[in-house]
C-alpha cells in the first residue's frame, strides 16, 4: 500500500518474543507491538505487551496516536491478525 502523505498510511504488527523479556518476577513481557510510518519506513511507536489483549493493542495504538499531535492517520493496516479485533464496552 503506497503512502503519498506522511502519515497517511500506518503499518503495525504484533510479535512474540521468544525467549519473553523478564524485567523482574513480575514483570514479563512476551509481545511487542510497532506502528510503521509507510512514507518513511521509520518506527513511529512500539511497546512491550505483557498480553496479546485488544486492550493492550488499543491503549498502545493510543499512545501511537497521542505521539504524534496535529496528525491523523487516514489508513491504519494490519496482517488481520485479531490483534485489534474485540467487542468494546
């Protein structure tokens, strides 16, 4: 998908970490998540996830989203992987 305007076109992916990130007993990360700018090709944002939740994936794409004032992204494209698929109350 080509991007004419910065912007304009989002990538983002979730990944697992194989071995998880252990920062201490109670912090582990197994997931990260990245928003790519089609444009440029440079990482906008990326977070670790602790669970592979739509939660998770929203709150990151928030922080995406609060990162970057004064745009907005016309198209945000994902694998279909589920990632972002969840019924929101």
């Amino acid at each position: 998908m080509e991007a004419e305007l910065v912007l304009s076109c989002v990538s983002t992916d979730l990944h697992y970490l194989d071995p998880p990130w252990v920062v201490d007993e109670n912090t582990i990360y197994k997931y990260v998540i990245g928003f790519i700018n089609n444009k440029s090709r440079y990482i906008i944002h990326f977070e670790f996830l602790k669970e592979k939740t739509a939660i998770c994936c929203a709150l990151a794409l928030k922080n995406c989203i609060e990162k970057v004032p004064g745009k907005r992204f016309a198209i945000l494209h994902c694998d279909n992987g589920g990632e972002f698929n969840a019924e929101f109350k």
